[in-house]
C-alpha cells in the first residue's frame, strides 16, 4: 500500500485557496484521491478543507514539501494547516478505570486494523484489566490514585507518555484529569460521555435517564476541555430504549453505544477528519 | 369490521390480577386478541396491561359490562382502568400557531384514515392556515389572542372545545396554555417539543443546537404539565446532521422529525397505547 | 439570496484536475463555496467532482464561462461535466396513478419551498387526484390509458411535457413506460419502488415481505432504466417491522419510508448532488 | 436472584386461553411477571404467547408443574409448549471458520454475563482462534474437514456435541452442514448471513452489494433449514454506506451489523422469546 498524505487546512474565506493548495501540490507531484472542503459562509466566514494525495511521484521530501507549503501557501491565506502521513500513525494512549467495554472495543479494533494507530500503552488507576490488555500485546500500567492524590498520579502519568504522545482516549476513566495535565494535548484526548450531551450531564446518566423516562439513550465523543463534560463534541449516537429497560437495561444499551461512538470518534481523530474551531468540530468523513 | 375493545389497567402489582381479568372476560364471550402487560418490579411494583378483544359474542351490554368489571375485578384489586372502543373514536382538537407541518402531518393522516379519531377542530391564534384545513374538511376557528390577553382567549376557546372532547394536540401552538385551562385535560393534551427533551429546554433549540455543535437533532412529544417542556415523555426521535447544516437546514430536518415523532404518540395515544404513571409513560406497542 | 453555480464534473482520473478546475474558476471571480470530490481508484480510476460557487464577482457571462470553461478545461480532460445555476430552477413533472402520499409529500415540500423547481405539472392514469393537485396551483392532467393503449397515452404526455422538462418523478405511477418515452431522459426519470431493491422486485413487495417474515422493510428510489426494477440506486432506506404487521401495516410503514426516500433522492437531484455512472450513482451530500 | 420461569405456547386460537393458562398458574403460586400475546388472526387464527413467572411461592416442583399443565391446559386447547428456567442455561456451542467478530462479540457478552448460557465449546474447521476462545476459558474443538470430507467431520462433531446440546451459533462458519447433521437441531441452529435476505442471498454478498451500489448493506440472522440462506428470520439490520466505500469498507461496516445482529439474535432466543411458525418467527421483546 502506498502512503498517502493528509492535509488539513483552517483559514479565514477568500477566493482562490482552494485553487493555490491544489495548483501547489499538483507542481509537486502529488495526486488528489479525496478532497472535501466547507465554508461557514459565502462571505466573510472560515475557510476548512482537508485533503488526501498519493504521494509516489513528490519531487520533493516530506520536509521539503511542508516548508515550502508553509512558505508559498500556508502563510499567504494565514492558514491553521497540519499533514500528516498513512505510514506514520499517529501513538495513542489510552485510559480506563474499571468498566472495560470501551477498552475492549478499541484494543480490538486495534487488533483488526481497522484503527490505524500505535496503542502505545493502557494507563488504568486499577489492576483489573491487566490481563486482559496485555493479551493483546499492549504495556499496560497501573497508576492508582494513592495518597499523593491526583497530582501524584499525573505526574506519573505525564513520565510514562513522555512527550510523543498524540493522541489520548478516555475510554470510561472515571478519575477527573486536571487542566494542567490535559493542557499540552488540546484537542488530542477523547473522552466518551455516557449521555447524548448536553442531557444528563454529571453523575449516573442512566439513571438520571430512567428517572425522567426517555424514550432514547444516547452517548457522546468529544474532546475534552477544563469544562467538564463540554468539549467540541466529535460524534454521537441514540438507541430506543422503552418502559421495560431498567436502570442495569439502559447501561447494558448504552455500553453498545458508547463503544461504537467512541470507536467512529477516534478513528475518524487518526484519519485526521477532525478539525476543531471553537466548541465545535468540523468532521470530513 | 367488527369492534374491538380495549381495556387499560394499573394497579398495585399482586398474583392472581391476568387470571382474574382474563376469566372474566372470557366468562362474558370476549376473545382476547392482543394482551401486554408489564410489572416494574416483581415484588410490591405496580402492574400495567393493555387488552385488546374481540367482542362479536359478548353476553351484555357495555355498560353493563363496565358495571361488572368494576364491581367484580377492578374494585377487587384496586385498580385505575379503563374500557375503549374502536367504534367510539375519541374526539380531537389541534391547536397550531403557524407553521403547519405537524397540523398538516396529522391532518393528512387523517384523512388517510391512518388515526382513529374525529377531528373536531383545529384553533389557531392566527387565520393563516383556515384554507388549508377547511381544504380537508376540518372546521377552522381562529382565536387571536388580543386586548383581553390568554384568559379571554382561553374562555373563548373552552367553549369551542365543549366537554367532549377527549385530546387536545398541540402542533406548534406557540402560546402558554394556563394551567386552569389544562387542569380539565390531564393526560390529554400532547405536545410536541423541537428538541431532544431534557436538552435544549426553552427557547429556540435549533439555535442552541446549532451553537453547541451537537451531531444529532431530536423532537418529543409529551403530555403537557403545567411546568413547561417537562411532563411525560411518549415518544422521541433523532436524527443525523454535520457541521454543513445551517440553522434554517437544523429547523427542516427538525421538521421532518416533529411530525413524524407527533404522528406517531398522537397514533399511540389514539389507541390507548399510552398508560401514564408519575412523570413516565408505559408505551404497549 | 444571491445565485451559485453547480459544477458536476465525471472523466478519467489524473493528477491536475482539481487543480486546473478551481484556478480557472478562481481567475473568472469564483468563489468556491463547497466542493466535494472523489475517485474510484488512486491509479487509472474514475474522477467524480461536485463544487458549488458564488457568482456575484464574476467577470464573464454564464455563456462564456460555459464555452471558455469546455475549451480550456473540458476538452484537455475528457470531461463530462455541466454547469447549472440556483436561480434557474428545474422543471419537473409528476406522474402519479392513485396512491397519493408520495405526490402529496413533494407537492408540500414544493409548498414549503424546500424542492427547488418548478412544477410544471401532475400527469395521472386517473381523475382522482385532481382536486388535492389543484389546490397546491399546479397544473393536473389526466391521461388516461384507453383503447388506444399505452402508446396513445404516451403520444399525449410526451406533448404535455414538452421539450423542456428536466426531470420526470414517478411518483407510484402504475403503468410502465416504454424504451421509446424514456429514451429523452436518460438519467433523468426518478422511481420510488416499494421494497429494499434488489430484494422483493416485482409485483406486490409488501405482500412478499409478510410471507417471508422479513424484519425490516425498505424502499428504493433509482434512476428508471429500460429494464424495470433496476436503474441506478439514489437513495434507500428501512424500518423495523415486527411479526404483529398484516399486509396492511407493511403497506402504512412503507407509504412513510417511499415518500421521505422518495423526497430525499428527488430533492437531491434538483440540487445537481447525483452523478450517474454505469449502474451506480455517486451522491455529494 | 430468584429464579424466573418461561412458558411459550403456540396452538390454534379460540377463547379462554389466556384465561385458562394463568388461572392455572396463579392457583400454583405463581406470579407473572411479563406475559406478551399475539394472535394472526381475530377468527381462526393461530395464538401465541410468552409469559415469565416468578416462582419463590410455587407449590409443587417443577416436573409436577409441567406434568400438570400439560394434562390440564395443553391438552385442553392442543397447544404446542415449553417452559424453561432462569437458573438451567442452555448449553450453547459455537460454530467458526477464520473470521471472527461475530464469535469475540459473543464471547466477550457472555463474559460480561450479557448472555444467559453455557459455553460448552467452540468447534472450527481451522485451529487459528485457538488462543482467543481459550482466553476466555472456552473449550476450543478444531474440526478440519480433511481428507474424510463433510461426513467424517461432522460424525465428529456430532460426537463433541452429545445429546445436551441446546443451541449451535454458526458465527460465521463457512462450510455447509448436511441436513442429517441438522436434523436433531431443528429451530436451534442460528446463523448469521452477511445480507439483507432475501437480497444478495449466495456468495460474496458485499461483491454483490458493491457491484449494485446499493445505498445501505444488511445483515440477517436466521435459523438453519436445510435450504440455504432461506430459514426463518430472526433479526436483520441495516447501516448506511456511500459511493465512498469499497467491498473492503463495505466488509468492515458489515461486520459490525453481523456481530451486532447475531449476538441480539442469540440473546433472544436464549431467553426464549422467538417462536417458530412455518417460514416465520415471533418475537416477543
């Protein structure tokens, strides 16, 4: 399979980006296979496109090409811009307290290569769920909030990611990470919320679901934010649910849904689908 | 086609209750052709059942039957029941304002004989769509709300509405209805609500919707309460939309999903599908 | 609202195209304001474009772009490709025989403005429907298949329709056309068929859905071909059904799905969203 | 937990069934819990009914039970019946080539105690799963078909299966089982097809969908008759796929319908609640 290139692009609207970025890499070799492009506005809005090319004819190197892009492009239109490259998956970390059906799903995922990514490590505050990661080849490490607290688990936390970590999947922590730990991945963890936001916010969604009798469930993948539970919301889903769910129904439901959810999110993240402006998301699938 | 009756129970949950129902309609010549019964909880839980039977060889009269039941089952298991007819339609009133696509949803189902009513009326604050239901037949009356505000409005149209009308349906009529005026019609007034209730409360859901980004759109209809946006929920849907949708493309698609989400609880409550229980609904489908 | 301009380009894939495309149209004044491309293969494969642009700067007549666009873009790729513009809306036709929830579903989104045409007409087999079609301002014409046979009655609608129709949506029409009528409009003629193609063609697809107890129904609007039942597909969807449906409820279930699929692919093709290829269709949502 | 039981009845219609079957239990000491009926026709029908009970107040055993119920009301109203227990899971063995979603997903629910059985045993005619059923600590048979064909490998199975063997899930496993194999297992061999059915039935049904262009691709699950991919159907769903996605996409998508599908199928049928008439099911949910 021969690489391909993605390029991810955020700009305030005018005419001719669209033209500039494709007559660039067209000079350089690149082929387009998929271009997908939206404007908030035909006047005076912002400008998204994310691209894919097939890169076996470049004339030039990755390096070469992402300076010159910068130079000749990227700075004219003052763009926001990323490439990022098939053969060079992006390394993922994922945590997880005790629920492991998210967990589970992703490390399968993983397994089948449908999720194309590095899972570099699982970071539980729990034991459980060893056995179970490393069955799938993955390290995984316990770090159990003990009496230093929080910042003594993050810190420890921040040692093993090290600093070429791209991308981190809350799939179900249950432990709050703070704004100084998440602030060098903005945009890059994934949180799944057991809810369609923004209902039920907070604690025991499904039970506060059962109380108020909803006909669906729903669950939500978004990036996370120092607010809590109100991230740019990257994917959701609904499942029928009726009088005769109780509470245990509905989190057996929503289970399914919050696995399939934030598997679409992550790997739509790894695919570079995903770009953020805001609190909102812009997804090109 | 021959009429089938429907009896509707809730009780306090105790053995004995489908045996004693089901032998005393069997005992009279009915011949049950549709039993769902649901228990929250197998021990000191309260029982529901919906029955549907075929009554071509009844041994009395319905009144005599109702008479019987009371005395010989429902007073027996202190029970909250009641008997319907496919042959005694109920008698329905829509109330709009004016965006007509649920009124019109309803109206042309009713003409398609899809909802298994009389359509006594449609009340309006607004004379705009009088052409379009007199088109099908449905008288038409106009209440302004004017000078004299929602209580001389309000009067005028608890006059309209009689003593017999058994279900008020509330199609995008955008006034607050008070609760003196709802009082007469517990669990008989649906309305149907833009959002996926409890997101979105209040005001303009598409546009909060729109701010927040969400990947789903939904619409509920319930029984209206005196607190607004809040009594039991009958049915609920949602729908898929991208950051390509407008505000004016999140109303449409919110559109299409209120009259179908409306159509369907008005249907279900029609058929005395709809039993209500503190602030939830059991829906036999 | 001021005008676009829709581009819809098929021809062989090769490195420049999107290139070549937007910075001819960016020279001329364009601004592009959505554009969605993709190809059926990276090396050799097909290039399907759609792209959207604003016109208000344009330096040139649409006809000049036309022809200059042909000459210096056109040729040199191979291209297939047309230009329509949202201020010169299509004209269409409905045919319908006695069913009438697709017509009346597209005859009220024309009402609402959401079908961006123009309605020339209603053509039926039958009288019925006359009054319901008239009521919305549009012309209805009664053709009905007599002694003459269905060449007569072909003769008479392809008068009524003219030289200038651009789509012909069977909207349930009974009769099936002859090679001969449909010749004029290739790709350009839209069916709803009544059941999840290519499962249950034929006659009677609600009928064949209960007797294989099937779970789910469907329904299929596609392109009408010579060949019945089997013209590229636009759009399909399903609902669940469950053992408690008689041939009757199938038919009230899939009357709901036929005209929102039916509605969907129709305003689809207005919006110049569906490109045809082989038997297939490549839909820019 | 107490232990629930579960009666299903089918037998031709007439009145006083359900009066006759629950006075019967309730003079026993039972308490219903959830009773679901449904009758094909008001006149002549055949019934059909699914009821749970409670059973810590019954008094007498469980034989005596079933000894007289079926003197006193089965063979009163020749009803077709069987009950079963919460607390005597089925014995279940599952059936796999080399694909394996749809087994993991059913291993992993029966991990989560999601479904209601033993796992006696895993047979393949391929020892590559080996490893990940054992994981689960699940016998793994592998049952080559070498060079003695069909007949000696499922003499084989047949002997790994005993005479206990409730239920087998073929989980997609790829060789056709002879009706002599089958025989024993009438209504309780379920197996899940990669289509919509009656669509695409036969080989390389994703091929077939990618060649057609179908608009959404299907799963089915269905018990095994000895005319291929034609038992009765037991669930089916449905996902949404675009122009975009290749037999590979499509297969993936298709996974996880089958996955899903299956293990809700399986689930129901371990819990009772499907039915077999002639080519059909009833599902009681």
């Amino acid at each position: 399979m021969v690489a391909t290139a993605r390029l991810c692009i955020t700009c305030p609207d005018r005419p001719g980006i669209v033209s500039a970025v494709t007559t660039f890499l067209y000079t350089h070799g690149a082929n387009i296979i998929d271009l997908d492009q939206h404007s908030t506005d035909p006047e005076g809005g912002t400008f998204f496109l994310r691209l894919e090319f097939y890169t076996p004819y470049m004339d030039v190197s990755r390096s070469a090409l992402e300076a010159a892009f910068g130079e000749v492009v990227g700075g004219r239109f003052s763009m926001d811009w990323r490439l990022s490259y098939s053969d060079e998956p992006k390394r993922a970390a994922l945590f997880v307290s005790r629920h492991d059906h998210c967990l589970m799903e992703l490390l399968w995922r993983f397994a089948r290569k449908e999720l194309p990514c590095d899972i570099a490590m699982v970071v539980s505050n729990h034991e459980d769920l060893r056995a179970s990661v490393e069955g799938f080849g993955v390290p995984f490490h316990a770090v159990p909030v003990g009496d230093g607290g929080m910042a003594e688990a993050e810190a420890k936390m921040a040692e093993l990611l090290g600093d070429n970590t791209d991308l981190i999947v809350l799939a179900r922590y249950m432990r709050i990470l703070s704004g100084d730990f998440l602030r060098p991945y903005e945009h890059r963890v994934i949180n799944i919320h057991h809810s369609f936001l923004p209902a039920f916010v907070g604690a025991d969604p499904y039970r506060q679901a059962h109380e108020k009798g909803v006909k669906l469930i729903g669950a939500t993948a978004h990036y996370v934010t120092a607010e809590l539970d109100a991230g740019p919301i990257i994917e959701q889903d609904t499942a029928r649910v009726t009088h005769r769910f109780s509470v245990a129904d509905l989190k057996a439901t929503g289970s399914d849904l919050e696995r399939n959810v934030l598997a679409r999110a992550v790997k739509w993240h790894l695919e570079d689908r995903v770009i953020v402006f805001g609190n909102k998301t812009v997804v090109f699938r």
